[in-house]
C-alpha cells in the first residue's frame, strides 16, 4: 500500500503521540509498504508559538518512511495569543448554531504551518490511504481530510482524544469542537487507543461502525537498558519516576507534591522527572523551599537510552494525568517490569489493571497519590508482582506487530469499499 500520514509534529519532537505515529510507520515500512509523512518543523512545543523554519521540505527518510516537513510561523502574540485564539474558538464553538465554517478557517493556525496544502498537493496521485492524528493540533488532519475529498481516498483519522476527567469538560471541549467532529463524523474510519476513548467518542453521536480501537504497543528492545551503566548524576535516594511534559495536566506537580508529603514524614524517597519543563511547573519549583527542593530531579529531555536506564533503576512510574489518550510510557515502565500509578482521567483507566499491573487515583487528589506510592513503597512483594504482570501484558497484548495487524486489516477494508484493493 501507499499511504500518506499527517501529524502536526514528528520526531526528534519529543511527546506520546509523535512517538506513537512514528512507531507505526516504521513497523508498516518494515513490512514493505511506502509511507509519507508530512508534518511541521517543530522540534519542540514552543515551535509551534515561534515559529521554525527548514532548510528543505522533502528528502528525508526515517527508516524507509520518507518525511516531508513544513515550516511554521510564528503566531501572533506568541504563546499568549496562540492560547487566546484557541479559547476564541471553543467560545465559539459553545454558541448556538452553526460555525463550523469559521472554525474550520481558524483552525489553519493551530498549528501555524506555512506551505502546508502547496505540499499535499505535490504528494503523488500514487496515494491510496490518507490517515491524520491528533485532532487537539488539528490543521494537519483538517488538510488530510480535504485531501482524501478531493481525491476519492479513504480518510482515517486517529485523533488521540483528551476527554479528562469524566464529568468535567475542560480538557475534552479543545478536542470536541463543532469542527473537529465534523471531521470525524466524515471520516471513513477512526481508530482509537482505548475502548474509553471510543466510547467518549461515541457519545458526541458518531457512527459506531467507524470507531474502531487500536491499542498501542512498544518495542521490546527498550527493556536492554536494565544490563546498562546508570548516568552520573543519579539519585542518592530511592525514586519514583514521571515521564512527560511536566505541566499541571500532566500531573507533575501533583507528582511532586506527593512526594515532599511523604519525605516530609520521614520517608526516604526522591521524584525523577524526564521531559520538557514548562512555565508552571518552574513557577511551582520557584516557590518551594531547599530542602523540598531537594528531592526534586528534572532531567529534562533525555535521549531515549537515558531515559530508559533512569525508568530501570525507580521504584514505580507516576502518571497521574489528565490528557493522555493512551499513556506509552506506561508500557516502557512495564517493560523494566516496575509498577505504575496512573490517573482515572483519559484513557488511562483502560490501560491500567487496578489491583494487578498499577494502582489509579482520582487526577488531582495528592494525599490518595502520596498515599499509593507509600503503599507500593513500604510493599515490595506487591511492587514485583505488579511489575511482572505489566511486562506479561505488553508481552501478549501490547505489540507494534499487533497494532500493525489491526490498523491493516482496517486499511484493506476501505481499499475494498472504495474499489481499490491491492494484489
């Protein structure tokens, strides 16, 4: 097959979601079908408020999937405007009749990607699937699905929906959008990572034969780190490690703050951090005092050799987040066979075995947070069996040989319908 994907960021950008994207492509490539990849320049989040600029917008190849990337533009008013344009739109979105036209012209600077319709129009008629991801950054797959119309392809979209927490509407309204579900009601398939996120999705009245789960899946050779030399600046303590853009939403500061209650109470533990920082959560670092401080390890973005060699040598993995669709780093920490303690927000819940592979706690509940890591800490029998059940399930559930499996079977079934099925 010839198949063109479309993702508002791709790696070295750091993130879940480019990583997901770029783990399946390579495992189609892999098996002998061709994949274009258009994406921005962004190498960082910040790129998408300041813009980023390339020196060619075609030619590179990544494991024989050849990646075509546009440049970006700085927004206007920078982060601030960026956030005041997106608020305009779910404001929007919330009167009453219909702006999904409006919507549609805003969401062509979200992200703010220069050259890229000129590109998907030099992409070769050759193409026979278009499948766009991430609807939160959504102009890529806006351009994917006006694309696939223009052309009579098959449109798929997998739009890594943030529902949050249920009940509350905050984080799942940027991703629900008048627009944004119209995208999806006309998409001619959309695979999600989770039954939740499928069921989230369902209840804005999308067609349920459309909305077919996916899962996600890891590589195995991330568990060699655990044979490697540690780093030279690791923690004296015993750790617990967060994987992430440290934000609120995330969950960091919350991470953060479970630990200091219990090193205040006397318990010998300290908090890792691995990804890229943002302002709030230095503006929370800003306010604490040394000895709090203290416990509190941000890495920053580490390659992933070092990021794994860290995960290998903590006690558990935190991600008590709000706005992940899957959570990929649950399964790297299960492939050093640690426990994790995620959110009930998102997909999450779906990835988690309460009482099995990891323990959940309500997003935002710090004393049941601190109160879950104390328990796995002070239980070491419970943490090895909690780990050894997580490696057992990415070993039998969650492979990239899987997910390569189910999203083909998906790819061959619209070729069928459409009338362009492949030898």
């Amino acid at each position: 097959m010839n198949i063109l994907y479309l993702t508002p960021a791709y790696p070295p950008f750091p993130g879940g979601g480019e990583r997901y994207v770029a783990a399946l492509a390579h495992n189609l490539a892999e098996r002998g079908h061709q994949l274009t990849v258009v994406t921005s320049a962004a190498n960082f989040e910040v790129d998408f408020w300041q813009g980023q600029q390339v020196k060619k917008t075609s030619g590179e190849k990544r494991a024989a999937v050849e990646i075509i990337r546009c440049p970006l533009r700085p927004f206007f008013g920078g982060r601030r405007g960026l956030l005041a344009w997106r608020k305009l739109m779910v404001l929007l979105s919330e009167l009453p009749g219909e702006q999904t036209a409006v919507l549609q012209q805003m969401a062509r600077a979200i992200p703010p990607i220069q050259d890229l319709e000129k590109s998907l129009t030099l992409i070769p008629q050759t193409i026979e699937i278009v499948h766009a991801f991430n609807i939160s950054w959504e102009y890529t797959m806006l351009a994917g699905w006006q694309l696939a119309k223009e052309r009579h392809l098959p449109f798929v979209a997998t739009p890594f929906t943030h529902l949050g927490v249920k009940g509350a509407d905050r984080v799942a309204r940027n991703s629900t959008m008048d627009h944004q579900m119209e995208m999806l009601r006309n998409a001619d398939c959309i695979l999600t990572l989770t039954q939740i996120e499928k069921e989230g999705l369902l209840a804005w009245h999308l067609p349920r034969e459309k909305v077919n789960v996916i899962w996600g899946g890891i590589e195995k050779a991330a568990a060699a780190a655990d044979t490697m030399a540690p780093p030279v600046a690791m923690p004296t303590a015993p750790y617990v490690i967060f994987v992430g853009r440290a934000s609120y939403d995330k969950g960091a500061i919350h991470a953060a703050q479970a630990v200091n209650r219990l090193r205040a109470k006397g318990i010998k533990i300290a908090l890792v951090l691995v990804g890229q920082s943002t302002n709030e959560f230095q503006t929370y670092l800003n306010k604490l005092s040394s000895v709090e401080k203290s416990g509190i390890h941000h890495y920053g973005i580490c390659a992933d050799e070092e990021k794994h060699i860290l995960m290998s040598n903590a006690q558990m993995l935190l991600l008590p987040s709000r706005t992940d669709s899957f959570g990929l780093v649950l399964l790297e920490a299960w492939s050093h066979s640690l426990p994790v303690i995620g959110a009930r927000a998102g997909g999450i819940p779906d990835v988690i075995d309460e009482g099995k592979n990891g323990l959940l706690v309500d997003f935002g509940d710090v004393e049941k947070l601190a109160e879950a890591v104390q328990h796995l800490l002070e239980n070491k029998s419970v943490r090895v069996a909690f780990g050894e059940a997580g490696h057992q399930k990415i070993e039998t559930t969650f492979t990239w040989q899987r997910v390569g499996d189910r999203v083909l079977q998906h790819y061959e079934t619209l070729l069928s319908k459409f009338g362009n099925k492949q030898d």
